[in-house]
C-alpha cells in the first residue's frame, strides 16, 4: 500500500497552544493502482525539545494492515510540518 496525499486537512478548535488537532483525509494506492480515500484525525504536540509528537486515528477502518500505513502518515505529516504546510493553513483563516 503506497501514501499519495493527506488532503482536506481543517484544525479542530483546541484550547492548548502546544497541542493542535485537525482533520483529514488519506489517500492510499495499492499495487493494482486502486485508489482508496479515508477520513482521519490527527493531532500534532510541540515539545520543547525535539520532534513533535504526532498521534494519528483512522475515523473508518481501512481493512488494511494499519501498522505499516500508521507510520507513513505519521512521517508525511512530520514532512508537512518541516515544509510550513500545517502552519499555513492557521494563516488561511
């Protein structure tokens, strides 16, 4: 199974400035080039030190091994970070 995108990401409402949740959406290709699209949540919790802590829940079950799909999510969102897409979507609003 290969990530394409996470697409459709909107912040949910938080009330702590570190910890900031959204919404999203996953699109995953699998080796006969079907696509699938599921809707996730995911927050993303800024230390003071190091990496952010990225927890990520699938809102429908992929009926796929999550284990491998999890950990490419969590490292495209990581990217996403680095790259100022997350943080450009605050400023859109």
């Amino acid at each position: 199974m290969q990530l394409v995108d996470i697409d459709k990401i909107e912040e949910v409402g938080s009330h702590v400035h570190y910890l900031k949740s959204y919404k999203g959406s996953v699109i995953l290709m699998d080796k006969h080039s079907k696509v699938f699209r599921f809707s996730i949540n995911f927050s993303i919790e800024h230390k003071p030190v190091g990496e952010p802590l990225i927890k990520v829940a699938f809102l429908e079950h992929p009926h796929l091994p999550v284990i491998g799909i999890l950990k490419k999510v969590k490292e495209k969102i990581l990217e996403m970070v680095k790259n100022g897409v997350i943080a450009s979507l605050n400023k859109k609003k």
